[in-house]
C-alpha cells in the first residue's frame, strides 16, 4: 500500500467540472492499493497518518500533527501509484489490486480514518478527477507499508 502525503493550505476534487468535495488547512492523501495489501497495512498507515508530524508549530518546526492543528483530510484513490516503471516506457499496472477489491479496501481506509475521529472528505473511487491544491511548503511525503 503506498501513500502521496501532501499538506494543502486547501484542496478540492471536481468531476465532470463539478466541485465534489474540498479541505482547508490539511492533508491531501493518494492511495494506491496493491494486491497483496491487508487490513493491516491500513490500521498502520491510519495511524502513521494520524500522528505524522509535518505542521509547524510556533517556532516553525514540524511538530504537529493534523489533529494538534485540527486538520482536514481530502482522501482520494489513485491506482497510478501502484504502477511500475522500471521497464519500457509504458507502466505497468500488474501490481494494483482489482477494482472491485481496491474499493472495499479503499472503503475500509475510510472508516478508519473517521473513527480516530479525523475530518475526512474523498475523492469518487474510480472517477475521472480533477485535483485542486496549494501545496503548504512544498511538503509532500511517500509513505509505503507492506505486512510481512
């Protein structure tokens, strides 16, 4: 499972040029899902998430989390971060999980996140999306968990 972490000053998702949902001060997340991904990786990744230290506090160091700064989280799918480059020119996408799997899995992180009681808006799973954001920094983080 791997994660895009970037802190937005805000973010929105738009499809079919309609405003789908959007964040303040937070987090935008990707998720690609891969096959042999589990519950497991997702109890660790809501927990990295949850207790990331990447907002600054009062004397501008990353120290706080996005609930010491009461963050919101825009969460979207992207399979893209499941592909493989290092041969030829045209990624291969061998390693995703299929649709119907990622989305309950995709699901899954979703209730997780909302029951460490975070502020969670999404994406539409398997939707064409158009991303909006103002990345804070530029701070931008990937974050990969396998369970062994």
């Amino acid at each position: 499972m791997k994660t895009l972490i970037q802190r937005v000053k805000r973010a929105s998702v738009s499809i079919d040029n309609s405003l789908y949902s959007q964040i303040s001060k937070g987090m935008l997340i990707f998720l690609g899902i891969e096959k042999d991904d589990t519950e497991s990786d997702i109890d660790w990744l809501c927990n990295k998430i949850k207790n990331l230290r990447i907002f600054a506090d009062e004397n501008d160091k990353m120290n706080c989390s996005i609930t010491d700064i009461d963050g919101e989280i825009l969460f979207v799918s992207q399979f893209t971060l499941a592909s493989d480059c290092k041969k030829g020119n045209r990624p291969s996408f061998d390693n995703a999980m299929k649709p119907a799997e990622a989305e309950i899995m995709y699901e899954k992180f979703i209730e997780k996140l909302r029951k460490e009681n975070l502020k969670v808006k999404t994406g539409q799973f398997g939707a064409m999306m158009d991303i909006e954001l103002i990345n804070d920094g530029p701070v931008t983080f990937m974050i990969e968990h396998k369970t062994t």
